[in-house]
C-alpha cells in the first residue's frame, strides 16, 4: 500500500486528497496527526498537510461517516448495500459523500466540480442542446452547471438519500428529472434518447457489483449515434491497461469508438477519464 502522506509531499497528490487517502486506509484523527508530524518537512505541502489535520473537528467527522458508511471498496457489494451505504454517508456530509477529498468543505467541492464542468465544456463533451444522463448523480452538484448548457438533464442514483439531497439541491431546474434507480438497467430511458452520458466517480462502484458489462449495454442502447460516454474514474484498485482492455471489450461489443484513454486532466481531483462515443 502506497503512503499518501510521502507521494504528496513528493508533490504527486494534493494535500486534501492525501489526507482523504489516509482516512480510507484507517486513520485516525489521532493516527493522522502523528504520520503528517514525523514526516515534517518545510514545504508548503507539508504546512497545508499540517493544517487540515488541525481541524481535528473535522478529520474525526470524515472518520465517522467512513465508519457508518463501511467504505470499502475491494470486495463485492450488490446495489443495495451500495445504496445503503451512500445513504448513511450522505447523511453525514453531503459534499464528503461525493468526494472524499473535499473534505466536506463546499467551497473545497465547488472548486474541484468547477474543474469538471470546464474541462467537459472545453472538450466540447458538454453542448447546447444535448440529453444528458448523469449515471449516478449523488447529490447533483453536476447538475446545475450542466442543466444550464444542455437541453434536459436526468440525474439518476441508486441511493434515495442522495437522489433526496439533489432535489433539495437543484429545486427549481425545469429541464431536470431526479430517479431513484434499480442501480442494474436504465429503465425508463429510451433507445437512442441521449447524447451525453457522465459517470464521475459512480463507475467503481458498478464494477464492484459486477455490472459494468451490464450498464454499457445499456449507455449504448440510449446513446444515440455520436453520444459520447464520459467515464471519471473506472474502477478503484485497477491496473491502467486492464482499464484500456476494459474500454476496448466495450467498444468492440456495444459498437463505441475510443476517443480518451485514462486522462488526467484536474488539478484538484486524480481522477482517470475515458470517453467513448457511440458509433453509427
Ligand atoms: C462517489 S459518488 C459520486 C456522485 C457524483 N457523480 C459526484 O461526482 O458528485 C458515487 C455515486 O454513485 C451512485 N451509484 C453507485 N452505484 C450505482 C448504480 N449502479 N447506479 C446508479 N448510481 C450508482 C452512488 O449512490 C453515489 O451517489
């Protein structure tokens, strides 16, 4: 297991995702305060590592929601424990729930969704006018931006805690519908009725219940010729060329083109990103 706490002050990771990092590898506010002091250095790394850790108000309520959630991202999980445990995590801290290295800070979130939305609107993922699925949506801290460019937004999640905060969140959008799914299909979508499907960092998590083969299935039925597949984050714990073979058994059975292949575009997030768009 890597120690977040070096690779960050190797200056390969953030300071909030390293200290995100520590939390899911078992760390306790306590746990955490000793490794960032003995791994003292003077860089401004360190001092922002030292900082966050301050906040021990906050570390032991991250600490909390992993514990109730039971993170854990190895073994097999059906949709429902997933549901489950992003139920219990969102009631906890909302922006913690979506993003671990937010830090269940908004402004923190905020910034690093900002990176998200620009980057698919400068690779022109994101157009006027499109259907868009946003394929575990969370608390919907996509939508906005994204019901703002396209012409329909449908936010769907398997979690009814998440699905609940996004209505609180996004009231008001009219070009917007917020479902509660089976987490297995996307029933109730049409054939061929979208243009864009975004998954940021809701992939792993189908991998893990052995439905990814599954649900691209599905993206390609709804996609219409030329939708594009924006996948943030493909799996956790994977070796990139298992990603890349992934990807190509996808676009040689559903019919996709590869258009990015485990790029890493954020500052603020270490995400991988693929995109396939779906042939004719
Ligand atoms: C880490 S959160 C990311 C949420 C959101 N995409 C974001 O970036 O803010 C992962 C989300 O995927 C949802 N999810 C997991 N498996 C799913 C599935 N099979 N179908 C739909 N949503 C799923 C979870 O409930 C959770 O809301």
């Amino acid at each position: 297991m890597s120690d977040p706490i070096a690779t960050c002050l190797a200056g390969a990771l953030s300071p909030e995702l390293a200290i995100a990092q520590c939390l899911l590898q078992g760390d306790s506010p306590a746990t955490l305060g000793t490794r960032v002091q003995r791994a003292r250095t003077d860089t401004a790394a360190w001092y922002a590592l030292d900082r966050i850790c301050a906040d021990t108000d906050r570390i032991a309520r991250l600490q909390h929601m992993i514990a109730v959630a039971g993170v854990e991202h190895a073994a097999p999980r059906d949709p429902g424990s997933i549901a489950l445990l992003f139920d219990r995590a969102v009631a906890v801290s909302p922006e913690a729930s979506v993003a671990l290295y937010s830090l269940g800070d908004p402004a923190r979130l905020d910034l690093a969704t900002s990176e998200v939305i620009e980057w698919l609107v400068s690779e022109t993922w994101l157009r006027p006018g499109m259907d868009v699925l946003d394929l575990g949506c969370g608390i919907g801290r996509l939508i906005p931006a994204t019901a703002q460019v396209a012409r329909s937004v449908i936010g769907l999640d398997v979690s009814a805690g998440m699905i609940a905060e996004a209505r609180h969140r996004c009231a008001g959008l009219p070009n917007l519908r917020l479902e509660v799914g089976s987490g297995r299909d996307l029933a109730g979508i049409a054939d061929r009725s979208l243009d864009l499907v975004l998954a940021v960092d809701s992939l792993p998590y189908v991998v893990q219940a052995g439905l990814a083969d599954v649900l691209a299935a599905e993206i390609a039925r709804a996609l219409r010729p030329r939708g594009a597949w924006v996948i943030l984050n493909l799996a956790y714990d994977c070796a990139p060329d298992a990603e890349k073979a992934t990807i190509a058994a996808w676009c040689d059975r559903f019919h996709f083109a590869p258009r990015r292949l485990g790029v890493t575009p954020f500052r603020h997030w270490d995400a991988r990103g693929f995109v396939v768009e779906r042939l004719d």
